[in-house]
C-alpha cells in the first residue's frame, strides 16, 4: 500500500527556514515522482516542487525558486523540502504527493493537483512577519 507521511512544519519567522519531510512505503523513491504542493486558506492549492529520483529532474515553481530545495534519500525512502529565508506568504499546509513514473512536463511546468494519486496528510507551516 502506497503510504506518504509528512512532517516538519512550525512556526518560524520570515527569514527563517523549515525543512519538511515525506516518508514514503510500500514503494521505492525510483518507482514515482514527488511533489510538494501548498494551500494557504481560501485559495487552490498549488504545486511548489518535484522530483523524478531516477533521473534527477527537478522543479520549482517561481515563488520558490532559489529559496526551496527539494531532494531524495533513497535508503530512507524520504523525500524533503529544505525552505530558507521564508516569507510570510509562504504560510500554508504543505502536502506530499506520489505518482507513478513521472508527468511528461515535469522538467518545465508546476506540479498539477490532478498528475498525482497519492497524498500524504498536510502539515501546516507558518511564518510571521
């Protein structure tokens, strides 16, 4: 059964930074894409970043891009999102997510809601100004 566990959100202040984690089982970081994706309230949620661990691709949406860096642990089965110099309009739940392969644009468009089939729960990141 493919499972995904997140966790590593808080409180931080702007300029601070959080690293969030996803544990993945019941299958191998190789075998599927990752991504990150975001919901502040009242808005959609968006796709932060992904990665293709068989081949190294990676991407950022523009928001994020220079400030997050997504990267895989293949013992661990982990995938993590290191976010530095946080801004307050980065505060939302964070949420993992799986699917198998990868999505044919994944190396040049954010991570859509609707490409991945596993989700892990949410965990909420905050950061004030």
């Amino acid at each position: 059964e493919v499972q995904l566990q997140a966790s590593g959100g808080g409180l931080v202040q702007a300029g601070g930074s959080l690293r969030l984690s996803c544990a993945a089982s019941g299958f191998t970081l190789d075998d599927y894409a990752i991504a990150w994706f975001r919901q502040a309230p009242g808005k959609e949620r968006e796709g932060v970043s992904s990665v293709s661990t068989s081949d190294g691709i990676t991407y950022y949406a523009d928001s994020v891009k220079g400030r997050f860096t997504i990267s895989s642990d293949r013992a661990e089965n982990t995938v993590s999102l290191q976010m530095n110099s946080l801004k307050p309009e980065d505060t939302a739940v964070y949420y993992c997510a799986a699917t198998w392969g990868r999505p044919l644009k994944m190396a040049f468009q954010p991570p859509h809601k609707y490409e991945y089939n596993y989700w892990g729960q949410g965990t909420q990141v905050t950061v004030s100004s």
